[in-house]
C-alpha cells in the first residue's frame, strides 16, 4: 500500500480513520528536498509488537528490520 491506495486489506487491518489507524503518518528520508511517503495501514498486532524494540531507524525506508522480537514488515 502506497499513497492511500488500500485495496484489499487483511481481515486483522482496521480500515482507516479507525483504531489504531485512525491517524495518518508521513515520513521523509530529507525534510528539505525528499518526498514524502504515507506509511501503509498497520494491524494491532503490529504496534503490540513494535511496543517492545527498541531499534535506531536510517534513512531507508524499504530496508528490512531484524529484532527480536520478530517484528513483520518495513
């Protein structure tokens, strides 16, 4: 999912506006000259588990996150 582009989404996704969806946010890899790109739709289970890593993001946004615990997505 990109730029609001939802389609189908999995059963546990909460649509947006609601949940822990209700909010929309927004990343920039260069506040000055980057683009900005919507974050995709998120599951409940998703923020549970990003509750417990503690993790120093970079400027990638498509790189892959190794934690533990395992953490699914980007």
């Amino acid at each position: 999912m990109e730029g609001g582009e939802e389609g189908e989404l999995p059963l546990e996704v909460e649509p947006r506006g609601t949940g822990v969806n209700k909010m929309t946010y927004w990343v920039a890899t260069d506040l000055l000259s980057g683009d900005w790109k919507e974050l995709p739709l998120i599951t409940p289970d998703q923020v549970n588990a990003s509750r417990s890593i503690k993790y120093l993001f970079t400027g990638d946004l498509d790189r892959q996150i190794y934690t533990n615990p395992h953490f699914k997505g980007k």
